[in-house]
C-alpha cells in the first residue's frame, strides 16, 4: 500500500478541493490504519483498535484538510481495516447521533491485502453483520475503494479473499459498495467528489393505453459536468471592509440610436424575429400563445427493433425510468414489459410532457434495463430521439468510387486491422481501460488544482499536467514500447507524401473523369482566384471558364453568375443544335458537378426540367438520346442536402419526362363518362409507315357513317402525330387490335407490345425456347384490370399456352396454362396471318383448328359454306349440357358489295357478330382501330 499512497494523497486532496467549491458547510474527519502510533478515542476508553490514528476529528471542511491529506504518514505494521471502520462509525455516531440519517458517509480506502484481527466472540462474519446493521440502523452509508496491484503469493490470495468476502458482506446487510481499482486514473475516478441529490424528473404516469397506466419515476442517469459558475469580481470597496461582498451588478439600457440619451422603457419594448429582410414584431402576449402546451405524462407510441434506432440518435442526458417503490404491481408491470423487450430484442417509443406548461414535447426511446440483483426493480433507460428538424446530413462520397490505386490492398488492410486490435482498450481476457464510471475530467481537474494555487498565491502559475491525466489525452508510451513491430509495420506499409499547403482563395473541383477510374491523372484541379480572374464564361473553353468563374471568392455573386452564364450558353448551343450536340452535353455534365460542388441542386434540377421539355417540343432526338447515354440525372439528396429529389427518382427522371402516367387513384376521373366521352378519348385510326429507320405514327378520327349512306365521312384534323426510332428486329404483322391502347404484334418468336400513347415498343422474353413458331394474342382481365399476352405454337396442336401479365412484378416470366382442347391457331388467307383475335369482356376469341374444324375458341362454330348469302354461327351455351344455339347474320353484300372473302371479326353487337373487310395485301401504310381511354393503358408499360 506504500506504494501507492502518493496516489491516494492525490485523490483525497481533490476530494476536498470540490468540497470547497460546491459543499463548503460539509465536514469531514480523517481517520489513518496502519501506523506505528495509536491515537483514537476507542483505544483510550476501552482499549484495543491499536494502530489506528485520527489525523482530523469531524469538523467544516477547510484548506487545512486538504493539506493534511497531502501527507499521510507512511507506517510499517500491518492495518485492520475492520477497527478503522469502527472508530470512524463511532466518531460520526458520538458527533451527529441519530441526526442527518442518509447524509453521513464513510469512505474506506485499501488493499485489503492485510489480515483482520479475530474478534473475541463469534467470527469474523459475526462481526462484520453487526457492524453492517449498526451503521444501518444510524443511517451510515459507506463506500470502500480497494486498489490493487502486483500483489502474489499464497498469503496475499488467502487473505485477499477473506476480505473481499467481509467486504461483500457489507454490501448484503449495509448501505455499502465497493469499487476494485487497479491503476492510479481509476482511483481518482472511483472518488466521487461531488455527490447530487437524485430529484425526480417526473412522477407520473407510463399509458399504455387509456385503459392502461404504470406509475413510474424518471430520474437523470448521465449528466454532463460542467465547470463551476464563475461570477464577477469588484476591488472597489475597501480592503478593511470585512463584511464587503465584492459583487457586481448589470443593468441594460435600450436606445433608439447610439447617440441619443433617452431610455425606451421596459414596456415599450417587444421582441422581433427575422423572416426575409423584415423584421416581424410579436409581443409576449403572442408568444405565450403560440407556445405549445399539454398535459404532462409519458404516453407509449409502440414498439420497434432495437437495431432501428441507431447510436447517434441518441441527444441530450439519459434519464431511468423506474417504477413507483410504493406500487407493488407497477414494479410487476414494470418488470413484465422489460423483461419481454430484452427477449424480443425491441425497444419503445415514447413521447414525453415532464411537467404542466412545458413548451415543448419530446418524443424518446425506451431500453430495457434488466436488474442482476433481487433488492433492485427492473427499469429503462431513456433517451431523447431527434425530430426531422434535428438530424443534420453530411454527405460524403463513397470509398467504392475512388481508383483502385487509392485503395489498399489485402496486406495494408491485414497490418491495419493489428494496429486497430493492439489500441484495443477491452481486450477479452483483461480488465476494459479507461471505464467510464471509473475516469475523470482532466479539463475539471486542472481547473481545480489550479483554483487552488490561486488560493494561495494571486501570482501562481499553471503547473505541468500531472502524469496520471496524460493518460487521458495521450497513448500510453508503455503500450507503444511493446508494440513498437506493429506501428513500425503499418508506418512502413503506407507511403507518405507532401500535400502542399492550398491558397486561401482556391478552389478544387474534380476532371471530366468517370467516378472510380484508375487513371492517373484523374485528381484534383486546383483554380486559384488570384491568378485566374475569369469573369465570363465564353464559347472557346466554356468549361475551364466555369470551373475558374466558381472558384473566385472574392466575392459573394461568382457563384450565381457562372451558373446563370453556363445556363445561358447551354440554351444557345441547343437552340442553334447542328452539330455542337455533344459540346452542350458536355456543358450539362459541367454545369452539374458545379452544382454539386456549390450546393446549387435546385437551379440545376429546374434547369434540366426545362432544357429536357425544351428538347421534346422541337424533336431533339439526339439530344433526348445522349441524356439517356450520358446518364444524366437530377442532384439527389445523397450529393446535395437541399435537394428533394431522392435517389430513386433521380435515375428515373428521363422516363417521367417521356411518357405522361397518372397514378391509379386517378381511375375515377379518367373513367368517368365526361372524360371517356370527350372527343380526344374516342376510338381513333391509328396510321403508321416505316421510311428507312424512321417509324412514323399518325392518329385521325374514326370515320362517321352518314345516315343512309354508303360512304364513311371524317374531319382532315389530325389528333397526333409522332416519329420515332423504327425498333430493331421488329416486323408489323398485328394480332389484335387495340386491347384498352396496347397492341400486340411478334417478329419470328419474340413478341412486341407497343403502347402508342406512351410511344413505347416494349419487346418480351420468347416463351418456350423449343418452339419454332408461335402466334400471340393480347387480353384485357377486367377483374386484375391486367393486360395478359397469350402464346401458342402454330404449328402444331397442343393443351397448353403460356400468359405472360405485363405490368407485375415478375414481368418475365411466362407461366404454363392448360387448355380445354388439343388445338393450334388457324391461319388466315395470307401467310403468317394466323387468324383474327378480339378480347371481349376479359374473354379472347379466335380462330383455332381441332381436326378440320374452325373453332372461334371454345364457344362457337362458324359456318362458311357460302358467305355470299348468310352467315350461320352455332355458339355453345353451356359445355356440360351440351346445348348449341344457332345465329344467322345478313350476307357481307348488305354492309359492303367489296366483302367477299376476306373478313375479320371487330366486336360484339346486341346480338352476335359484326364483319368488316381485312386488310387485304401489305401496303407502305397500315391502319388500325386505336382505343386510348383507359387509365390502364398508361399504366401498363
């Protein structure tokens, strides 16, 4: 223990400079064991308690105390602590009696490596229990720091644990603990200089729900420590006044100007707060008003995994939550909710009103903290959780986008990771350095230590920082000693270069280089504002103009010129657009990264919306081609934090400006009779042709059968018009017609959806690779409000199709469908035109072979023995019952003298069937029914 107690003297001397500071009325004695002399009112009464000395009786604390402790004499027998404890407990009972129950304390400092004298009746444990319910029954609480270190052989142990187990008994019958300190640091900690009252935060109640109420307290847990309050010093009075208090007051006035001498009174002034250049004034009255008040409580929102509410949410102090210790079943309750969270792995959300008034609410988590020991309640940990107005974003740019030759490789990482592992401070098999509880604020303790020179000397200067706090703010040298292979290594592992000091006004802005390139030239470009006083961006080197004009800071408006200038070159190179395309692209790609730099993201993200709308109306395709190439997007959140655009939206921006969707909501409105009926939502003639690779799209009214007449009438207004991209591999052979704006058509084996009001050729997966023909039909289900694309093989019977539902989630996949029948599509008059299909009420109809038989499905007969003068169909009713119902239409003369022939089915009438002549042979121009009045149709591609 010698050894040591220069460490203590330390301790105990700041133990009693805070007690000058914050509890100056305290009052402290000192009592010493050990020591070759004895001297205590014990030992002069009754006799024995030899080798305990009273260096202090209990009296106010003073700077006389803290000298004393400074130097405890060193003694050379050994010390019972157990006779120490018992001339202390019986100076506080002698002083206080049964007064200041549960505020007289004693602080035992040992090793504990001493052997206890036996007593004369009983054990040792006897003794121990009597002194623990004695000190109990007078209120005494006790605390004992047992500091050890370097201690061996078979005494020591046999001893050490006879006394921790005298120890352990006075924490059992006693209000006692005891810390193991092994380290001089952990000693100046374990002293808790300064003890605060627990007051509770809140008493109330913890709702589950209205029906469900938990009486709890919420105490402070963790609170920081702050320096004490420093006030002002006057030295006018005079240096005889003894009762003079020194103080110094402040009064304010308030003037209009600084030159004029009258004083605006109390009453006549009003807080204003800012809002643009104006300042808005609000009277108290107001104020009060627009303070948000509640009744205070705790009121649970739910539950959530504990991994949701990530470590640096955490703000403010942490407060326990436990539960009323005169309510039984609150600590059941309590104790029940805890348990099952720490098993579940969840924590609670709740929010928070601490007292009536309160003007404002907080909304915090709730931890279990299960108890290890019988004698004390499970509770919570509480802490503060942010609103959306506290989290502050900083991003940074991934690691995964630096070149490769930035990055280290396996042999740097391997010699970093054993540099990470031999800092460790809580290595498994040893005792955690540096806990919490057990350290102490070097900034505190300075100010203290030299608080108290001051004391002394007005002229004292600030000593040395002590080595036990260099602990604290640098590694330990005895660490780095044995180590010195592993931070050898990692020195040697890493090249080291200068990085040259940047000028005060410069400005680093990154290459047209892909992110991630292992060029190596791809590093910073450093543009100095002196050097480079571009004020214009021009049309020669627009680029290197812009990145100079945003780097000059010496002034405010550099930024914003340089943007509004790039913005304005961007608009002249695309409106004269010949074959400067790429060079405007190139000024987008510029202007964007400029944006990024400054935190400009809204000027750009208008800006790309406007010059991509712009492109669109005068048919820019290149350009609208290149955006998608180049990739182009708008600045999400993740590289700008004032930006509202998210990353998912971001990639998606070329495909939100080329087609118009709507959201499924809207079905009441687009489906509604004055929308649908409107003349822009009518069935339409679809026209389209190909000229070399351009695709050209035509929309004009449907013709109007005068009454009467023979001749079809139309208005020469053209609805749309469009060009586009002819799709590679694509052939037009159609299936459908328009099945709610979508129409099917394949090239060889691979089907095509073209969706014309998006202007978009969707091509799909080939349903069955072992199939060397087939035949698409497209459907409409009206219950899924679904398109569905059915496939079969032409060229030979089968009992299944595959159906492919555009729009899900699994888009390609076909699935497998049985059939009712063995059957194959028709062909039709003309080679690879398989016969007519018309979905109807969710139901597709078309011409299909079973033996030599055509089928329109399953469901009727159609016969074709003679189509110059009727046309007879039997349609099944009901395949189980077997019944057939026979229709005769009028011959295809009555509708047109031309039909011979050739007819494809178009719809269902009252009753039946109505036929229409085909296509008749290839033409340049093909003409199709177009339907574009549903919802669904935007929706589907």
């Amino acid at each position: 223990m010698r050894s040591v107690l220069p460490d203590v003297e330390k301790a105990c001397s700041m133990l009693l400079q805070k007690k000058l500071i914050y509890n100056k009325y305290d009052e402290v004695g000192i009592v010493v064991f050990g020591t070759e002399e004895t001297g205590n009112e014990l030992a002069r009464e009754i006799g024995g308690y030899e080798n305990v000395t009273v260096l202090r009786n209990i009296r106010v604390v003073d700077e006389i105390a803290a000298e004393h402790v400074k130097q405890l004499p060193r003694g050379t027998v050994a010390g019972d602590f157990l006779d120490a404890l018992i001339v202390g407990m019986d100076m506080l009972i002698k002083m206080y009696g049964n007064a200041h129950k549960g505020k007289k304390r004693m602080c035992l400092i040992t090793n504990a490596a001493c052997p206890t004298k036996d007593p004369f009746e009983g054990t040792k444990d006897d003794q121990v229990s009597t002194i623990a319910m004695k000190m109990a029954a007078e209120g005494i609480k006790m605390e004992s720091i047992v500091m050890r270190s370097n201690l061996s052989g078979d005494a020591h142990e046999r001893v050490i644990e006879e006394n921790d187990h005298l120890l352990k008994l006075f924490s059992s019958n006693a209000i006692a603990k005891t810390v193991n300190v092994d380290s001089p640091l952990s000693l100046l900690g374990s002293l808790k200089t300064r003890r605060v009252a627990p007051v509770t935060l809140f008493r109330g109640d913890l709702e589950i729900n209205p029906t469900m109420k938990i009486k709890v307290w919420v105490y402070k847990k963790v609170a920081e420590e702050r320096l004490p309050t420093l006030k002002m010093y006057s030295d006018k009075a005079p240096p005889t006044d003894k009762f003079a208090k020194h103080e110094v007051k402040v009064d304010y006035d308030y003037k209009v100007t600084a030159e004029s001498t009258e004083v605006i009174a109390p009453e006549e002034r009003i807080k204003g707060f800012r809002y643009g250049p104006q300042v808005i004034p609000i009277s108290p009255d107001q104020i009060e008003t627009l303070k948000f008040k509640t009744d205070k409580g705790m009121k649970l929102l739910g539950f959530t995994e504990a991994s949701n509410i990530l470590r640096h949410y955490y703000m403010k102090d942490v407060n326990i939550v436990v539960p009323d210790p005169s309510k039984e079943k609150s600590v059941l309750a309590v104790s029940a909710i805890a348990r099952e969270m720490k098993e579940t792995n969840k924590v609670a959300i709740v929010r928070c009103v601490w007292r009536n008034g309160q003007g404002n609410v907080v909304v915090g988590v709730l931890t279990p903290n299960v108890s290890e020991r019988d004698d004390t309640p499970d509770s919570f940990y509480f802490n503060v959780l942010p609103f959306a107005e506290d989290v502050r974003e900083f991003p940074f740019p991934s690691f995964n986008k630096l070149p490769s030759s930035w990055k280290p490789d396996e042999q740097q990482q391997a010699v970093a990771d054993n540099l990470v592992k031999m800092l460790d401070l809580a290595p498994s098999a040893e005792e955690e350095v540096l806990k919490p509880d057990l350290t102490p604020n070097p900034v505190l303790q300075r100010f203290y230590e030299y608080l108290e020179l001051k004391s002394k000397s007005t002229d004292a200067t600030l000593p040395p920082m002590d080595g036990t706090f260099k602990r604290l703010m640098e590694q330990d040298p005895e660490l780095s000693s044995n180590n010195k292979s592993i931070m050898d290594t990692f020195r040697g592992s890493f090249e080291v270069k200068e990085n040259p000091k940047l000028k005060k006004a410069s400005k680093r802005l990154l290459r047209d280089k892909p992110s991630g390139s292992d060029d190596e030239d791809n590093r910073m470009i450093t543009y100095d504002a002196k050097e480079n006083k571009i004020d214009i961006v021009g049309d020669a080197n627009p680029i290197q103009d812009f990145e100079a004009m945003i780097s000059r800071r010496d002034k405010t408006d550099w930024t914003e010129k340089a943007i509004t200038q790039m913005k304005n070159l961007i608009m002249k190179l695309v409106e004269n657009c010949t074959d400067e395309g790429d060079k405007a692209l190139e000024c987008v790609l510029a202007l964007r990264k400029g944006c990024v730099l400054e935190q400009e993201p809204k000027q750009f993200n208008e800006f790309l919306n406007h010059l991509f709308k712009l492109c669109q109306e005068r048919n820019l395709s290149h350009l609208l081609e290149h955006f998608t190439s180049k990739k182009i997007t708008l600045i999400p959140k993740s590289e700008a934090a004032d930006s509202d655009i998210v990353d998912e939206n971001a990639g998606d921006f070329i495909v939100k400006q080329e087609f118009s969707c709507v959201a499924k909501h809207w079905s009441s409105i687009t489906t509604a009779p004055y929308f649908t009926n409107s003349f822009e939502t009518r069935p339409n003639l679809l026209f389209f042709f190909k000229e070399a690779d351009r695709f050209f799209v035509v929309t004009v009214p449907k013709p109007n059968r005068r009454p009467n007449k023979s001749v079809s009438h139309t208005s020469s207004q053209i609805l749309d018009s469009y060009q586009t991209p002819y799709p590679k591999h694509s052939c037009f052979t159609i299936k459908t017609e328009s099945v709610h704006g979508l129409i099917c058509f394949q090239r060889g084996t691979k089907p095509i959806v073209w969706n014309p009001t998006m202007r978009k050729f969707k091509p799909l997966r080939k349903p069955d690779k072992s199939w060397e023909s087939l035949t698409v039909f497209l459907g409409y289900d009206p219950l899924e409000r679904t398109h569905k694309v059915v496939a079969m093989p032409c060229d030979k019977a089968s009992d299944e199709c595959r159906i492919l539902t555009l729009g899900s989630a699994d888009q390609e996949s076909w699935r497998t469908v049985k059939t009712n029948y063995k059957h194959h599509p028709s062909r039709g008059n003309r080679k690879n035109n398989y016969g007519p299909c018309r979905c109807i009420n969710g139901v597709l109809y078309y011409l299909a072979e079973i033996d030599r038989h055509r089928l329109i499905g399953k469901f009727a007969f159609l016969g074709h023995s003679n189509v110059k003068n009727s046309l007879p169909m039997w349609v099944l009713e009901g395949e189980k019952k077997g019944e057939w119902s026979t229709y005769n239409f009028l011959p295809l003369s009555h509708y047109d003298r031309r039909l011979e022939f050739h007819f494809k089915l178009i719809g269902v009438a009252d009753k039946g069937f109505r036929q229409r002549n085909g296509l008749g042979e290839d033409k340049p121009l093909r003409g199709i029914q177009y339907s574009p009045n549903h919802v669904e149709t935007l929706l589907s591609l």
